[in-house]
C-alpha cells in the first residue's frame, strides 16, 4: 500500500516537535509497531526529512527513537558549517577539493586510492560496479553530466547495474547539472525513469562533488587533478583521488548535505523542457 502524503505530514510534523519512539508514532497513526517502522522508513528514503538513531542496539531494551532532520544540523560544528557554506557556495568540480572532509575523519573509518594517468581513460579504482551492488535501500548521486552510466566495467555496464538495482526495488536519487552537453546522458536514461519513475529522482543543480552514498555503509567521492590546470613542473601526471568513508556521522553529514541541495533543486524534467524550447 502507497504512503498517503497525509500520514508522512502527520509523521514528520509529530517528531519535528520533538523527537519520538516508534511506539510514539505507533499511538498516534494507530498502526502496528512493524508497520510504522516501515512507514518510517519509507520517509526516511522518500523525502530525508526524518531519521532514526537505535539505543542499546542489541538488546533486549533496544529503542528507536525518531527524530526530523532540521536544515541547521548540517552546521552543528564550526568545521561542518565551514565545509558546508564552502560546498553552496561553489558550482564545478574544481571549487572544491574533497581532502577538505576527508582529512577530518578517523583514520581507521576512512582509506583513500591514488591512480596516475596519462590520457583521458576510464579508472582501474573506480570500482562502481561493486559499490553499487553494496546497496539494499537506496543511492545518492552527486554528478556532473551522468557521465558516470556510459562506464564498462570489466565488461559490465554501469547503466545494466543499475536496472538490475531497480529491479530489487532500490532508489536513484540523483543530483546532476541539466544543459545542453548533459542531454544525451539524460535521454539514455529516459528508459528507466519511464520504468521505474518511482524509484529514479533526477534533480539540476551545479554542485561541485562527484561521488556516491550507498545506504547508510559507505560514500565514495573523486578528485581529479589535470596537468592542463597547473604550470609546467607543479604536477608530475594526471591524477585521481578516491576517497572512501565509513564513518556514520560523516555520512549521515553528507547525506544531508545531499537532501538540502536535493529539496530545493528543481525537477530535470521541468529544467529540460525549458532548455528544449531554446534549442
């Protein structure tokens, strides 16, 4: 049964007061305990605007607690509402360099890959195939132009992975530029959100990280350093950077930097068709 709009609004407006058990939301919509774990849940993946901590995780008198996920919780530190103010306030890849985030996390939940090249080729580490395949629940994409769906993979397509994701029920939530060199991207994937329009959510917005966060497990995100962008001598080779995060609050971080870009972009579709009535 779909999720009435009126019951996520009478959810989220109940935890933003303050936050609530499940057993709370539970009396107030009259649904079981299991059923509005689920319906938590699927807010939670729909809209980002709740989110669900677990005490004493493992026991007997383990308890979910329910709470909104208000904007100004991007910036509870001062080093957050840095990086924070630095990635709105930026719009190509090159205004930003990742390193500003990875180098606060602990070292143990966190490793980075390093990849030299001399022509523009397809990474050896970027390993998307794998990472996609991680998810049980959802992906976040921060991209350019999509160019990430035309990559092989050991002769595995990224864009036959991710119908293969679709089919498991998976979502897309995808944050991409919508111009004119990013149309072809955009038509080839016309196919699946025609399919699957439940689970695909493509939204326009210039933002400067490329990368992915599959669940709640792990973000991946790319630098890319160019030999054309420096003065003879400065960079030996064209350079890649992975960085790989496990930490939960890092991510649960970058996930709601993810839904404050997310909720106040506009739909690719509305963005194309004006584009299209100029070309």
């Amino acid at each position: 049964m779909a999720l009435k709009e009126e019951v996520i609004k009478q959810i989220t407006d109940y935890v933003k007061k303050e936050p609530r058990t499940i057993q709370d939301v539970s009396r107030l919509i009259g649904k079981s305990w299991v059923t509005t774990d689920s319906y938590v849940k699927k807010i939670k993946d729909l809209t980002g605007l709740v989110d669900v901590k677990t005490f004493r995780k493992g026991t007997q008198g383990a308890l979910k607690v329910v709470f909104y996920n208000h904007s100004d919780s991007l910036v509870t530190d001062d080093v957050r509402e840095n990086l924070y103010y630095q990635l709105r306030n930026s719009r190509a890849k090159t205004d930003f360099d990742f390193m500003e985030i990875f180098q606060y996390v602990q070292e143990d939940k966190k490793k980075a890959i390093l990849e030299e090249y001399d022509k523009e080729e397809v990474s050896k580490n970027q390993q998307i195939v794998s990472l996609f395949r991680k998810a049980i629940n959802q992906v976040y994409c921060f991209s350019g132009n999509l160019s990430f769906i035309n990559i092989e993979e050991n002769n595995v397509k990224i864009f036959s992975v991710i119908e293969e994701l679709l089919k498991r029920k998976i979502r897309f939530k995808i944050l991409t530029r919508v111009n004119i060199a990013s149309i072809s991207n955009l038509n080839k994937l016309t196919s699946l959100t025609a399919k699957y329009s439940d689970l695909v959510e493509i939204k326009h917005c210039y933002q400067p990280l490329r990368g992915f966060i599959i669940d709640d497990k792990v973000a991946r995100f790319k630098n890319e350093e160019q030999l054309k962008t420096y003065k003879k001598g400065e960079l030996h080779k064209n350079t890649r950077i992975f960085y790989e995060i496990y930490d939960p609050d890092w991510i649960a971080w970058l996930q709601k930097v993810f839904w404050n870009l997310f909720r106040s972009s506009i739909d690719y579709n509305t963005r194309l068709n004006e584009i299209k009535k100029i070309f």
